[in-house]
C-alpha cells in the first residue's frame, strides 16, 4: 500500500471511531432527555426490564452480576449442581436475585464495604469449622472470566471502602496504593512518579482497561489521570502479564470505574480540608469538593461525577515547607479536577452499549519555587515563596474516551468490543537545562524552555468467549486489539522540536484457555502474537546535539508471548498455585530520538525496536477458613533484553543485559469477630543487573527500578451502627546499595481515621502521619543522588471531611 494510501486508510478510521463515539454518545444523551421529559416525576422509582438466563446457578449469578457491575463473591460448592429455569421481571438487579433465589435455600446479603455475598439462608459465617471462601469475584481485567480463587497469579482487588478509607487520609491515587500494596514503590508525593515500579518492573496504569501509560516517551506521570472518587475498585495483577498489551512486565493497575446501581436519581455530595497540625496558613491549607450523581429512565443509566480540588504546600515533621518539584511538577501547591460521565443503554436483556469520558487535569499554581538542597550534609531541599522566573505552569491534562459493547449471549457466547481514546499532555517546569541551550537564540546558559510530551491513543479491543465447552469444564477466549500511538515532545517557550512525532502501531491477535478437568484442578494456558511498527519522519535534532538530521524510518518487531498456570485445591480452604508469564516492554525510544548527535543516522538502524520480554515464574499457597485468609508467593522476574540505553560509536542502541529479580509476598487477614479486622502484607524484592555485559548479574539495583522490603498492616473496626475506625501501618526497610551514596534509611508511618454517621450524613476526622515522623522520601533518598531531588517527606496532617447522600 502507497504511502498516500495509508495515510489516507489512518486518517477514514480515525475518523469514523471518532464519528462513532460522537454519534453514540449524542444518541445516548437525546435519548436520556426524552425518557426524561416523558416522566412525570424525576424522582420516581424506575425499574428496568432485566432477565436473568437458565443454566447453572453459580455461572448465571456470576455473569448477571458481572454485567450490572455488582461485586458478588460466594463459595462455588453453595451453587455446585444446582440449576435454575432463570427469570425476569421490571426490577431492579439486586431484587431480581433475591427474586429467583427466593425458593432456595441461598440469599444474597450486603457488605459494608458496598460488596454482596451469596450465603446460606439465615445463617451468617462465624463458626471456625466453615470455609469462607468468598473469593469467586470475577476479575473483569483478566479478560476471560478467571474468577479470583482460580486465578495462578496474585490478584489484589481493592474495593470501595478500601478506596473511601484511604480518600479520607490522602487525595493522592498513588499514595493509596502505596498504602495497601506493598510490593508497589513507595509514593513520591509529587507528580512525577519516576521510580514508582511494581515487583521492580513497569506498571501499565489502565481506566476500565485503556491504557494511560506512555511507554514510547516515558515521562513518569501515567499514575494521576483520573481522580479515585470515580472508582469503584482497583483491579491489580502482581507480575509480568501481556492479556493487555505492551507496558505490564511489573503488573497491571486497572481503575474500575463507578457504574449505576440506583433506578432512580441519587446524589451525593462531599468536602474536605486537609491541614498541618503546625504552621497552619491559607498556603497550607487543602480542600476538595465531589459530586456524582446517577440513576436510569427505563433502558438508559447515568452516572456523572465532579471534584475540584486545591492543595496547599506541604510541611514536613520540623514545619518546614516541602522542596517543591519545580521541574518535574508537583502535587502540592496545584489545582486539579476531574469530569466524569457514563452513560448506558440496554439494547436488550443481553445487549448493552455504554459510553464513558474521564477528564481529569492537575496543574500547579506556581506560588513557590524549589531551593536545592545538600545531600552531603544532610540539608533537605526546600521552598520558597514566590513565582519562578521563567516559564508557565507544569500540568497533567488527560481525556479518556471509550465506547463498550457487550452481549452476553451471541449463539451462546459471550462477545465484548471496545474502541478507546486517549489524549495525554504532560508539562514539565522551565529550566536552563544544556540539553536546551541554542546559541543563535541566547548567550550558552541563559536560556529558559520548558518541555512538554503529547500522546494521543486510538485503539480498540474485541473478545469472544465460550465457556460451556466438554460439559462445562472448558473455556476458552480469542480476541483482537488495535493499537495507535503518536508521541511527541516540544519545547513550547521557543517553539522547538525536541521529539519527532513517533508513530506507533500494532495488533496482537490472542487466546486464552482455562481447562476444569476435576473440581479440585484449574489449568489456564494462552498465547499472544504481537506485530508492531514505529513510524518516524526526517527530523532535526536540537542544538545541544548539534542539530544534525536524521533520516526517518519505520522499524518494526514481531513478539510472540505465552503464559500458563495451574490452581490445585488440595481441600476446599488450602489451594497452591503456579504460573508461567510473559510481558513485553519497550525502550525510551523519544529519548534515544532526542539524543542523536552524529550526522549520517536513520531510524532504522538507529533503534533496537526489540521488546524487552520479562519471564515472570511464580508459585503460591492460599488458605481461606473462617477466621483468617492467607496467601503466600514467591517469584522470579528476569530478562535478557533490558532497556539501559549507551552510545556506540555515535549510535545509541538498547544494551542487551540481563536483569533478575527475586521476591516474595505474603499476606494475612483475621477477622477477630464480625466488627474487627486485622490485616497484614510483606513485600520482599531483590535485583541485580548484568551492567558490564559479562553475561552476569552482579550490580544491586538501586531505588530507581526496585521499592524497599515493607510491611504494611491495619486494624478495620466497627464500634457500632454509627462509629467506625482505621488504624494502618506502613514501615519501609533500610536497603543498602553499590553505591553508598545510595543508602536507604527506612521509616514507619502511621495513620489514623475515625468515621460518624451524623442524622444528616456521615463525618469523617483521619489524621495521615500521626506520629509526625521526620523522613526523607525513599524516592529522594534512593533513586537519585542530587540535590534538586533531595525531599523530605510529608509531616502530620488532619483531614476533616462530611458526606451526604440524598
């Protein structure tokens, strides 16, 4: 195909998805407001017409559920043998259920946490002799049905309360799961999350299964793209996995969003100031403001959420202000909101289409600047106040758009189609940095610019799913996903190219098999054949690489990954696990871009285009009885093919070199009675890399790819109908590196919350930080050796908030 004739096709499908999210979200809209203004009162109790199919009544209830976003967990052997005619009825799906398990002896009951259970009728778990075995969550990220308790990997599913608990003490997504993920690095507390790797690897963040990292440029901010209020609850894959595509050799993170549950219009309203326990000012002062609102009108749900939040600088334990990020950008000091729709139509009982935008933008409001600091005796980098000379505001500005079709019974399988888009831009602080200087612009080290990555995503995803297959006992999932990608960065003070825009394409057909052949065994397998290419046009580099040209190219790769794993249950509580998994990565390629310096280069030759493909091996143990739940693993994460990029004779290639990690995870949940909780994890993880190319490992590496040892732990109680409280502990391990100047000098923290339900709403007082510990970041401490990047962590703060629904 002519190059005319390409671009040509990218620009009709580019416009035609464009045309179809637009068109559908109009039709949507309209069709909302028709329903609406046929109502007499908008308030009234709407039912829809729903059905729940004949078959198994553990398979139906579990994709009923799965299609109206209820989070349902039950002990498979509850519903073993047991069949069901199905049912339907103008209802709710919740009342449904109950409606069709009325004339069993089952129920399904409501968690505090915003979760259902299937249990026996009349009976709640207390006893020690019952197995709890309330993990048969289906996990929507895996892409294949694979329920939590079948699954040979680890999989974290952080559910609503979890999310509220940790909203309460901290705005920040990554301080959150910082907070309940221990094998994730601790949080930066700026916005660049640099350094912020899981399992010592990369994380692909996701939004309802969109990619929001940008590995083609990695600029270090994928993890603030939307606000946690519009989540439902955070799927999270431990270890290297491709079911989605390039960027997951650490995991996945994957942000469910909110859908409706409500027939008719509900609304919530929330506010919260956050505040230093010293030096308390208007500069220090946080507040943050939500609304969301949902609801349906017979075939059509809503769901709209707004948040608008402040931050003010922060102090650390002394009640000195926090270096702020000048450069890199910073959360403290910012303002951010976050706009989020979705909108649902249910074509019939199986069809459904659903539209979704998330906007979401932080940018800093410039009231200070940072003051190097001095690591050598021990001076922390600071602030103050005051307008950087130079330069605009650093921001996060991120639109996803995703366009989701189901049908839950295409000639007895299950079909899912996606077409997703994703605007990205990232801006970074001005500095006088050498790689900007340009003499025909300004005297040598004079000159201010600031940088600035775009990227812009269209893909889309198709799967097919046919789970009845030998008497039940086989499912089996194929699917397509499309990709494209254009990256670019600017420097936007003098208009420059610093980055060629850098196409990237690829498809990746994929199936996956998950094979019962006795009720104790669970076999998954699967394969995944990514062809990709990078398309780049002649460029110029930038002065300070002595602004040669570079003959445009278009490399590409063809990868094919496996994975494979079993689930052994030896008894109904005590199951042990093991797992086979690949997932590919990519090098900086906008960084090797940039950093040309010798004339006579193209693209084609200039860039190693290979993946960098991780075998993760893992094997684990759970036990799940009443009282307590525990799951034990241990893993080894390596690959020949790292992404250190070196100069060679003028070129700059990927280096070869291997790179192994080994680790361990455990984690421990009691349930002391029905209204206390305690609950463990560990996290261990070491790492060498191959930096002399002598085909072994033997450099420790450092605070930059791996997190320190830690232990996080917390203690859930409910006084009464009315009073609950969170006690949580984090405490990172000193690590001692290769380079000493390197050495981590680990710290506890500790946090606290209390909630009241009040007549009218629910009050919240948490304190973050309680024992005010004086701490640099491990970030600051670890990662880098420079002064600029010298933080001390966040001091004691107090958080006041109030929620109402209505």
């Amino acid at each position: 195909m002519s190059t005319r004739k390409n671009t040509l096709f990218k620009t009709r499908f580019q416009i035609a998805i464009s045309t179809t999210l637009t068109c559908s979200g109009l039709l949507i809209a309209s069709g909302i407001s028709s329903h609406a203004l046929a109502q007499d009162t908008p308030h009234q109790n709407v039912h829809q017409q729903l059905k729940i199919e004949a078959g198994n009544l553990g398979s139906v209830l579990t994709s009923f559920a799965a299609h109206h976003n209820i989070a349902l967990s039950f002990d498979s052997a509850l519903t073993q043998n047991l069949k069901t005619k199905g049912i339907s009825g103008n209802t709710s799906p919740i009342d449904l259920i109950k409606q069709l398990l009325s004339n069993t002896d089952l129920e399904i009951l409501s968690n505090q946490d915003g979760t259902y259970s299937l249990v026996e009728r009349g009976q709640y778990i207390t006893t020690d002799d019952q197995a709890t075995n309330l993990n048969t969550l289906v996990i929507q990220t895996s892409r294949s049905n694979t329920k939590k308790e079948d699954s040979p990997q680890v999989i974290t599913v952080i559910n609503r309360q979890q999310i509220e608990e940790q909203l309460s003490i901290s705005t920040d997504s990554s301080q959150a799961l910082s907070n309940l993920l221990p094998a994730y690095s601790p949080n930066t507390q700026k916005l660049n999350n640099s350094s912020q790797t899981f399992r010592g690897r990369s994380v692909l963040y996701m939004i309802d299964g969109v990619p929001q990292s940008n590995p083609i440029r990695e600029g270090s901010r994928s993890a603030h793209t939307i606000d946690l209020s519009m989540v439902e609850r955070i799927e999270v894959i431990h270890g290297a996995t491709a079911v989605h595509g390039l960027g997951a050799t650490g995991g996945i993170i994957n942000f469910i969003t909110k859908s409706t549950r409500s027939n008719e219009l509900k609304q919530h309203v929330d506010v919260q100031m956050t505040t230093p326990t010293d030096e308390i000012s208007k500069d220090t002062l946080s507040y943050k403001i939500g609304y969301q609102a949902e609801g349906s009108q017979g075939d059509f749900d809503y769901l709209v959420g707004l948040t608008n939040e402040v931050q003010g600088m922060y102090l650390d334990a002394d009640g000195d202000y926090v270096g702020a990020a000048t450069v890199r950008g910073d959360i403290m000091d910012s303002k951010s909101y976050d706009t989020f729709v979705k909108l649902g139509y249910w074509l019939s009982d199986e069809k459904r289409l659903e539209l979704e935008v998330n906007k979401y933008r932080m940018k800093g409001r410039m009231n200070f600047t940072g003051v190097d600091g001095d690591r050598d005796n021990g001076v922390a980098t600071s602030s103050v106040k005051g307008t950087p000379s130079e330069g605009v505001a650093p921001y996060n500005d991120v639109q996803t758009t995703s366009l989701f079709y189901s049908d839950s019974d295409l000639d007895g399988m299950t079909f899912k189609a996606q077409v997703f888009h994703q605007d990205f831009e990232g801006r970074y602080g001005a500095s006088n940095s050498n790689s900007f200087q340009d003499t025909s612009i300004a005297p040598s080290g004079t000159l201010y610019d600031q940088s600035q990555n775009q990227s812009e995503k269209l893909g889309a995803k198709f799967s097919l799913t046919k789970d009845d297959l030998l008497d039940n006992a086989l499912s089996i999932t194929t699917g397509l996903d499309l990709l494209e990608d254009k990256t670019s960065q600017v420097l936007i003070l003098t208009k420059r190219t610093y980055v060629p825009e850098t196409e990237y394409t690829n498809y990746a057909p994929f199936i996956q098999f998950e094979y019962k052949p006795t009720e104790r065994l669970v076999l998954q397998a699967g394969v995944r054949d990514e062809h990709a290419k990078l398309d780049v046009n002649t460029y110029q580099t930038v002065a300070a690489n002595n602004s040669v040209t570079v003959n445009g190219g278009s490399p590409s790769f063809h990868e094919t990954v496996y994975n494979a794993g079993a689930v052994f249950k030896i008894t109904p509580i005590v199951s042990v696990f093991a797992n086979y998994s690949q997932g590919f990565g990519m090098p900086d390629v906008g960084r090797v871009l940039r950093g040309v310096s010798t004339t006579g280069q193209d693209v084609d030759t200039l860039i190693d285009l290979s993946p960098i493909v991780t075998d993760n091996y893992e094997v684990g143990l759970r036990v799940n009885r009443h009282p307590y739940d525990i799951e034990v693993s241990y893993y080894e994460s390596n690959s020949d093919l790292g992404s250190r990029i070196v100069e060679n004779n003028g070129l700059y290639i990927v280096k070869r070199e291997k790179k192994e990690i080994q680790g361990a995870e455990a984690s421990l949940g009691y349930q002391l009675n029905k209204e206390h909780k305690l609950q463990a994890s560990y996290s261990y993880i070491q790492g060498k890399s191959d930096a002399d190319g002598d085909g072994k490992v033997e450099t420790r590496l450092t605070g930059a790819d791996i997190s320190p040892n830690r232990l996080v732990a917390s203690w859930n109680a409910t006084w009464n109908e009315k009073l609950s409280s969170l006690l949580q502990v984090s405490h990172a391990f000193d690590r001692s590196f290769d380079d000493e100047d390197l050495n981590f000098d680990g710290y506890t923290l500790v946090d606290a919350s209390i909630g009241y339900s009040l007549p009218i709403g629910k009050m919240n007082v948490s304190v973050a930080n309680l024992l005010n510990e004086d701490y640099f970041t491990y970030y600051s401490q670890a990662a880098y050796a420079n002064d600029s990047f010298y933080f001390k962590g966040r001091g004691r703060t107090v958080t006041l908030a109030y929620g109402l629904d209505f």
